[in-house]
C-alpha cells in the first residue's frame, strides 16, 4: 500500500514527539547522537522500527546532520480488510542537511528520500532563521519542494507522479522574561496523483448481496492547505514550564479544521524530566467524501478515506526524560535515556464499519483507538 495510506499513522508518531520552542540567541546545533526505536498500534496497523541520528560541528559556522529511519509495517486496517487483504512492507527513508551560522542568522536545508515498495518520495528544502531587535525576536521562513512517484503492485504499468511545494514563515517573540509566543503559517500546494491508487468508495447496487458495490477513488489533481498557528511556553519556577498552542486549517477540498493543545513540564533537581499533555482535534469532511454513494460514478470526484470524512480526535502524551551519569565516558559530555507514550482516540461522523454488517447506510459508525511508544537514548559529544 502507498505511503498516502499511511499518512495519519506518521503524523501520529510526529506529533506523539517531544518537542520544545524558545526564542534565544542564534546558535548551532550541538555535536549529538541519537538511536530511536518507535511503535505505532492502532485499527489494525503496527509500524514498528528504528531510527539514527548523527549530528557534527564540522566548522565553528556550519553543522551537518544524517538521519537513517525504518518502517516496517503490516496492516489489517478498515480500509484494507472491507476490500482487500492484510500486507506487510517496509519503509527507509534518509535524510541529510546542515545549518550554516552568519551572524544573527542560520541558512538550512535538508534533503530526504524516502522508498517502499510502491511509492518513492524526494524533498528539498530551504530554510532562514533571522534574530532582530537584539535577539528578542526570531523571525523563520522556509521553502520545500518535494517529488513523489505513485506506483501499485498489483499493476506494474501504474506510475503517476506528484509535485508538492510548501511555505512557511513563523515569528518567535520573546514577551516577558517568563513568556515567549511563537506565530506560525504554513502553505502547501500539491498537483498529480492525489489519491491512494488501492482505496475504493462503496455506493448502492440492490442486487449485490450486501446492497452496494465498490470503485476506484477519483480525487482532483490539486490540492492547497493553509495552517496558522499561534503557540505560546511559560517559564514558571526553576525547572517547570506550561505550554500551549492552537491551529487553524482549511484546503481548497472544502476541509475545515483547528486543534489546540496544552501541556506543563516538570524537571527534579536532579536527573529526571517530565512532559504530559493533551491535545484535540476535528475536522469537517471534504466536498466529494461520501460513506456511501447513491449509484455508480455519482459525481465528478469521488472519496471514501476515513481522514477526509467529519470527525475528532484527542491524544494524551507523556514522556520522561533520565539524565545519564556519563561522566566518566570519554567524548560523551552528557546524555539522555528517553521514554515517550502517546494515547489517541478518533472518533468518526459520517464513516462506517462495514464489517460490522447492516442495511447499507445503517452500519455502526467507526471509531478506534491507538498506541504511540517511542524509546530513544541521546548523547551530545
């Protein structure tokens, strides 16, 4: 199956991440390494896998990075079993890039590949970071572009490309000593193949003994989203800090969505951190989804994937954080022993559970949940 397929899954991982913002004086990365061992478990999906990270100072004013990360995945998802069979495959995906220190500025940009066996992605991306008024404000602009190949394997003659452009441009500001707020908006415009070329909608045929037959998705060959994103952290006593943020979406397929998120961080004295959070989400669906049509090739655009229907979502995550005593282990000037687990819960309108049975129209509405663990260990050199 497609990478597309898989789309909501790595968001899942992504989001399910620790990560962190502040406004601070321009600075390379530090000289680090990191060995990432993920898990996702949800609607009879497991992608399960590893991930390094090297990162090196090869100048006072440059610093490059290479990423080498896995997917193994097997899948008895909905989608999969109300229309096919169970499969297994597996995803690589390398990633290299640098950041180059001019004064108050950092130049940055990457390139990623990614490859499985019916689906092969490429990104490059551009990336400036600017600090003004004396550091108190950090202003981002960025740039990607990225080339897809679509392809299926149960016809080698299938391949359909996709061009994929992005925009961003963020602002940090520093608003208290205790207080910085992060302004951030993103668009992207896609053009090709958009759909998944496995994924089929189901519409009404009375002489079929369900009630309904299935046909091949048509999706339009554009797409443009825009995001915003206002996020803000909160300095508290020593060692604690609440943090939170809130989304807009919308795209030219009539998708409306926000999200908003609040978390607070905990360190000891000593060698632990904490960060719990939550996080909700909801989205209206888009204008040609339908659960189920009314007869065959009902409309010009035709879609039945689940992520493009009306539903929410919210996630819990936790993650803890153990300061190694590396002391006495040579180059290794600190290091990290990491434990992150996030529980998501989506919940969905207008999409039912075929497998479930009934008059077509009438089955249960589908819902599921999912399992996010991540075990990382870093080490700065």
């Amino acid at each position: 199956m497609s990478t597309k397929g898989h789309s909501l899954c790595k968001t899942l991982l992504l989001v399910a991440a620790f990560a962190a913002s502040a406004v601070c004086a321009q600075v390379l990365p530090e000289d680090r390494a990191d060995a990432l061992y993920h898990s996702y478990n949800g609607d009879g999906i497991e992608i399960t896998g590893p991930s390094i990270l090297v990162r090196k100072k090869l100048t006072q004013d440059f610093s490059a990075y290479a990423n080498y990360y896995v997917d193994s995945i097997s899948s008895a998802s909905i989608d999969v079993l109300s229309y096919a069979s169970p499969y297994d495959e597996e995803r690589t995906e390398i990633s290299l890039g640098g950041d180059y220190l001019l004064d108050e500025t950092i130049l940055s940009a990457g390139y990623t590949d990614s490859d499985e066996n019916d689906f092969q992605a490429s990104t490059a991306w551009f990336g400036v970071s600017q600090d003004i008024f004396g550091g108190l404000t950090t202003v981002n602009l960025g740039y990607a572009r990225g080339w897809d190949t679509v392809e299926q394997v149960t016809d080698p003659t299938f391949s359909e490309d996709v061009d994929r452009r992005s925009y961003r441009v963020g602002v940090g500001q520093v608003l208290t000593k205790s207080m910085v707020l992060n302004l951030d908006f993103e668009a992207i415009t896609d053009e090709g193949f958009l759909n998944n070329p496995y994924r089929q909608v189901r519409y009404l045929d009375s002489s079929a003994p369900a009630g309904f037959l299935w046909q091949p998705e048509i999706y339009p060959n554009t797409r443009t989203t825009n995001a915003f994103s206002i996020g803000t952290r909160y300095f508290m006593q020593a060692g604690s800090a609440a943090y939170g943020n809130a989304r807009l979406f919308n795209d030219t397929w009539g998708i409306d969505a926000w999200d908003t998120q609040l978390g607070y961080v905990y360190s000891t004295p000593k060698d632990w951190l904490f960060d719990v959070s939550f996080r909700y989400y909801s989205q209206t669906a888009a204008d040609f989804y339908s659960d189920l049509f009314e007869f065959a090739n009902a409309q010009n655009f035709l879609a039945r994937d689940k992520e493009l229907s009306t539903f929410n979502n919210y996630s819990v995550s936790f993650l803890a954080t153990y300061a190694l005593p590396v002391e006495d282990w040579g180059l290794v000037k600190r290091g990290t022993a990491n434990f992150a687990y996030s529980y998501f819960y989506f919940d969905y309108d207008d999409f039912r559970n075929v497998l479930e049975g009934g008059a077509p129209g009438t089955e249960p509405l589908f819902n599921f949940s999912a399992d996010v663990i991540q075990l990382y260990v870093s080490f700065w050199f």
